[in-house]
C-alpha cells in the first residue's frame, strides 16, 4: 500500500498569496493622492471641442432664461405676464 501525499499545496498557496500582494501593491499606487489638485488633471480636456463648446452655450440661455422669470409673488409680475399663479 503506498503512503499518500502528504505535502499540502503550499506552492499553489504562496504562488496565489505571491499574486495577490503584487496586486494589492498595484492598487495602493494607484489610490496614493495626487500631489496636485484634481482640476488640473481635467483642464483643457474639453479644448478646441464644439460639442462642449455647444453644451456650455445651452447651460448658459437656460440659466439666463431663468432669470426672465418673474416672481410670481408680487402684483407687479401678475400683472406684466397676465399669469394667477
């Protein structure tokens, strides 16, 4: 009768556990801060880009049509736009 193998799977263990802080390493570089501040990574993504160009044009005629809503508390405002409410 022959003796079975006794040896545990440690390769296979160290080699995964090997692995695994290699990886870790990895993330702990990617997650150290930024020695400068997160803006300057994004400024001038957008430069020479109509389409952003274009959105920031949009948000800005939104934003000022905004401000030619009248308050609808006052009589002055019901009056002008003919509105109850």
């Amino acid at each position: 009768m022959s003796t079975p193998n006794t040896q545990p799977a440690t390769p296979t263990l160290e080699h995964r556990v090997s692995q695994l802080e290699a990886e870790l390493a990895q993330i702990k570089q990617l997650l150290q801060p930024s020695p400068h501040p997160w803006w300057q990574n994004v400024f001038g993504t957008f430069a020479d880009c109509p389409d952003y160009d274009e959105a920031m044009r949009l948000g800005r005629e939104y934003r000022e049509s905004l401000r030619d809503i009248p308050d609808s508390n006052t009589a002055e405002s019901l009056e002008k736009h003919d509105r109850p409410f």
